[in-house]
C-alpha cells in the first residue's frame, strides 16, 4: 500500500492534468480483473459485482493542488495562479515542474521575488501573494522571449516536488497525500474485493476535480444507495482527528454527514477495534459534499487518514492507513441494515 502511494504521488497530476495519474490506477485495477470505464471528464469507475439489491460507492480523487502559469516575466520568470486552495507561503522553496504543451517538463523552483536577504530588505516582511511569488526556471532564459523559446507558454501545468519520505517509525511525508493515501488504500484494498462475496455491488470512482469542487458530483450509477468519500482527516487546533486512527466526519462546511452510516461506522470500528476519531471539519468539502450539491438521492459519508498540514508538506502514519482500509473491508462485507 505505501509502495503504490509512493508511485502515485510521484505522478505529477493537478487538477486537469490527471490523465496519467488515473491511467495508472485503471492499469492496477484491469491487473486485478476489474471491470473499469472512463467518465467523460475524466474520471473512472470501476465495478465489483456483489450478490444483489442497492450498490455502495467508494470515491477517492487522484486530482492534487498545483498552480498553472499565469504570466511570463520580463525577467524570464513566471508568475502562477493556483490550482485548488493553498496558501502561497505552503510552496514557497519548492522545487516544481512546469510542464509545456511539448517536449518534456523544465525544472524549476517557487520563490518570493524578494528571495535573497542580500538584496531585499523586505526579505522577511513581504506578504506573499500571486504577485511577488515566482518560479525560477533552471533554464538559460533572460527574457520572456526566452522562456517562449523553450515552449513554455501561459496556461502551462505546474507540479509541485512531493518529496515523499518514509520513516523507520511508521510515519509517511509527502505532499498529495490529500488524496493519494486514500487511493491507495482503494487498490490495497481491491485485492481483496475481487476475491469476496460481496453483498451488495460496490463501485470506485476515482475522481480527478475534487481539489476545485466538482470532482465527485457526476458518473455515479443509479444503483447506488451509499456514497463514501475516502479522504484525509483534518489536523490542527480544536481538531480531534490524528495521525493513527481512521478519521469519521460528523459535518464539514457543507453540513451534516449522513448520521446513520456514521453511526455503523463507529459501530464496525467498536465491534472489530479498529482505532477511529470523530470530528467536524470547519473549512472542508468533499466529493460526497459535491454529489449531494447535485442533487443524488444517496446516503453520504466521508471517512479516511488523519493528515497533518494539509494542503501544504503532508504527514501520516502508516496505522490511519490501515485502520481506514479495515474500516472500509468490513464495512463493505456488511449488509446494508445490519
């Protein structure tokens, strides 16, 4: 499983540009045997028949937060605009790729304008905003007319470095792990759905627009009754989610989760020890927020890893990854109203 997430982050994929990214779990699902389609904005749903009645669908999304360039400098640097919602100062120092229409991608690097202390007396003050954050192209470029020279052009991807590291200690880092963990605990967990009797068909769909709110809100098959949003648990002050445990949400910012899946889930955690935290997410939507929007008649929940510093240099441990693949097998092992 966290070989998979590894290989998955190292997949540049921001929202839009996800192609490869879901081309490599369609691969890893079809090994296994699974029935898979593409939506036509992108997504992909895949199929494990179960014995009858209403289906269940798991979402995950391998979409991640990145920038697109937005203008191209006198200087020959660029200027972004972001894709997803991130604070300027989370990529700040980081390496990127900038990815041109052809050809392979250019590295570089996001710095404030005011970058050297040497120079800048406002090194420190500055507030970094769209305006003074750039990328440095590791390229011999002077001019605009360089940058241009090389291919690169507005409206061109922008990655960022995910840096994953594993720890002895259990513990993973890494940008994307919003939601990449998540998708690979759904291909962890595939291996074993493929062999169960299931009771009730379940569905993936793995998203690729959640981190700009529309992921999850299509595709979805008439069947389903149970919608379950696989996603990071929130950390920080006021939270009660952690770095071990699967993460329940009772309410985000687009109100209450269903309370009687809820209600199992806890129960399913309770009844096998799995290690769980129920918490409210103040400043959060998911994809099963985004269907519900659109207006699907189904029963919605979100659950998964507890990830600390979201949305900027991300960390978990490996037991929220396990406890959120147990939860979900012996969730879909039950029978809808047991």
């Amino acid at each position: 499983m966290i070989d998979t997430l590894k290989r998955l982050v190292e997949i540049p994929s921001p929202s839009g540009m996800t192609h490869e990214a879901v081309s490599y779990v369609e691969r890893e699902l079809t090994d296994l045997g699974v029935e898979t389609s593409r939506l036509r904005k992108g997504a992909l749903l895949a199929k494990f028949p179960g014995q009858s009645g209403p289906a269940r669908l798991l979402t995950a999304h391998v979409d991640t937060l990145g920038a697109m360039v937005k203008e191209v400098l006198p200087s020959g640097r660029l200027r972004l605009t972001q894709v997803g919602g991130y604070a300027w100062t989370a990529i700040e120092g980081e390496n990127c790729l900038v990815h041109r229409e052809a050809g392979e991608a250019v590295d570089g690097t996001i710095l404030v304008h005011q970058s050297s202390v040497h120079v800048y007396k406002d090194t420190n003050s500055a507030e970094r905003t769209a305006a003074n954050i750039e990328v440095r192209l590791d390229a011999d470029v002077h001019t605009a007319d360089d940058v241009r020279a090389l291919g690169i052009e507005v409206g061109d991807f922008v990655s960022f470095d995910p840096r994953f590291k594993q720890t002895e200690t259990g513990y993973i880092k890494s940008r994307h792990l919003d939601d990449k963990a998540s998708v690979a605990i759904l291909l962890d967990l595939a291996r074993d759905l493929v062999k169960a009797d299931l009771p009730h068909t379940v569905y993936y769909l793995i998203s690729n627009y959640e981190e700009v709110g529309f992921g999850g809100n299509a595709g979805i098959p008439d069947e389903v009754d149970e919608y379950i949003a696989v996603d990071m648990g929130a950390l920080g002050d006021g939270q009660h989610s952690d770095e071990y445990t699967v993460s329940i949400c009772a309410k985000d910012s687009s109100g209450p989760y269903d309370l009687e899946l809820r209600r199992q889930f806890t129960k399913l955690c309770r009844d096998h020890d799995i290690p769980f935290k129920v918490d409210i997410y103040p400043f959060y939507g998911s994809d099963a927020s985004a269907a519900i929007s659109a207006g699907y008649d189904v029963r919605h929940a979100l659950i998964g890893p507890g990830i600390e510093s979201s949305h900027s240099y991300e960390r978990t441990h490996r037991t929220s990854l396990e406890a959120t693949r147990a939860l979900l097998y012996r969730y879909v092992l039950t029978a809808m109203g047991e």
